[in-house]
C-alpha cells in the first residue's frame, strides 16, 4: 500500500488512551482508525452519511474486515489514514485502507459494506446514484455544485442553512439574521450531488466597484469537506463578473484562517457583531 494509492487521506493523531502495555497503539484501535477515515470519506464526498442513507432508504452494514498489521504506532505521532473504494458489487462495497506515518504503511486492511433494508437488514441492490457518486469521487469530479441567483431562486434552502447555523448553533438573534438585503443580493447555494443544499452565502455591492460577501453558512455535517470554499470562490468569481476590484467580508475570528487561505487580509481592529468577534478582511479581485 502506498499513500499515492488514496485520493482521500484523514490525518490523526495517537492518544493517550489507544496506546497499550506494549507502549504501542492497541491493535483493535486500528479498526477505529478505519472507521474514522471512512466517515471523513464521506464528508469528503459531501454526502452526510445518515441524510444520503435516509434518502436512499437502506443502510450500510458491516459483513467483514480484514487487517494485516505490518509496524505499530505510537504516542503522539500523526498518521494519515487512507480510504479508497475498491470494488462495487450488486449489493455489497468493498473499501480498502491504510495508516501511514509518513509513507511508511503501518496497517491496512479491507472493509466490506452490504447495503440493506434497516428494518429487515437483508440486502439491496446498491442504488445507481451511491455507484454514481462513488466513481465520480475516486475519479476526482466535484461533488458539489453551486446554484448562483437571487433571493427568489434560492431562499427557500439558502434560510435553512442559515437558520440552522447562525440562528440555532450561535445563537444571533432572529431579528439580526433577516435584512431587506437579501432580496437585492446575489445569492449562492451549494449542493451535493443528491440535490442536497449544504453550504450558502450572499454578495452585494458594498461601494461602487467593492463587493461584500456575507451570510456564509456551511451545514455542520458538511464542515471539512470544501464546501465553504466553493461557495466562496463562486460569488468571488460573480463579483469580477459583474467588474468589482475588490471584495470585502466581516469574518468571525475563528473563520478568519479560512478566509485567509482564500487570499484575503485583515485589515483594522476585531470588532463584535451580534456579540461576535469579528475582522474586517479584504481581497484585490
């Protein structure tokens, strides 16, 4: 197994708990390892795993796991674990992993999944969409597509995320949330490959030439997976459309990084918005 065999790498590091007498990591904890990185392959694809499966009315289920163990792992050290799909069978996925440090192969092994009824839990036909998604991610296709309108064409889901996001999880005031913007701004709304939205954020001109992005909300079930940056690039990419130079943003502190990766620059002091701290950062388009 070598890393450039995996599309898809989730990176962790050993803790306390999973290191045994042996001063090495327990062997059965590989297996978390394992299952940690398939989530995160998931989230990678941009399909929430219990949303898809509702959707897709069955459920994976776990028919067989094999590990060959090849060097142990220890305290502290980060390891990338790989996951790639290996084989779809008429009802059955079967994915291959590893962990590596560094480029040495530590531990792999081999997952086997049955699609079933989660009532009955005998087996299904593997939807073609799953299929459909899972050639497209290994070949290296987006898995997102990103909707650019208006208020009318994409409020409907565009409030959602950010009800569930600024409203429920920060807690910001209803009343804060909702302005008479939102019916003049360009918006733009992420979705999956299921149609699923996951991701939103709204431009609007700030000043003659200057265009502000805001309202940017990503779902937390779709956090890490590059969601929030194709949203961004996408109203980044209307506003030198439309022959803006520059964008402006008030980022959250803790979202400044991932703003920052996108070329944009503090500028001026932190400041609160809705109790918030906040950075103005700017961007030359």
């Amino acid at each position: 197994m070598k890393r450039t065999e995996f599309r898809f790498l989730e990176r962790l590091r050993v803790r306390w708990a999973e290191v045994d007498l042996q001063q090495i990591v327990f062997n059965g904890h590989y297996l978390m390892y394992f299952d940690t990185a398939v989530a995160g392959y998931w989230r990678a694809m941009a399909l929430p795993y219990q949303d898809t499966m509702a959707a897709l009315g069955g459920d994976l289920y776990m028919r067989k796991t094999t590990v060959e163990y090849l060097a142990s792992a220890r305290l502290d050290e980060l390891l990338d674990v790989g996951v790639r799909c290996g084989r779809i069978g008429n009802s059955s996925l079967v994915f291959h992993a590893a962990v590596f440090r560094g480029e040495q192969c530590l531990v792999h092994g081999e997952l086997v999944y049955v699609f079933a009824d989660p009532q009955t839990q005998t087996s299904r036909p593997l939807p073609q969409d799953l299929r459909g998604a899972l050639d497209a991610f290994e070949a290296g296709q987006p898995m997102v597509e990103v909707r650019i309108g208006s208020w009318a064409e994409l409020g409907e889901h565009a409030q959602r995320i950010r009800s569930r996001v600024f409203v429920d999880e920060q807690r910001i005031p209803a009343a804060l949330e909702w302005d008479a913007a939102d019916a003049a701004c360009t918006h733009a709304l992420a979705v999956n490959r299921f149609g699923c939205p996951l991701a939103t954020g709204r431009l609007l001109e700030h000043v003659p030439g200057v265009a502000k992005i805001g309202r940017m909300a990503v779902l937390p079930v779709a956090r890490g997976s590059h969601v929030g940056r194709a949203v961004l690039d996408a109203l980044l990419a209307a506003a030198r459309a439309r022959g803006d130079h520059e964008a402006l943003l008030h980022a959250q502190l803790s979202a400044a990084p991932f703003y920052a990766r996108a070329g944009f620059v503090a500028r001026g002091p932190v400041f609160e918005e809705a109790g918030i701290p906040h950075v103005e950062m700017v961007k030359a388009l």
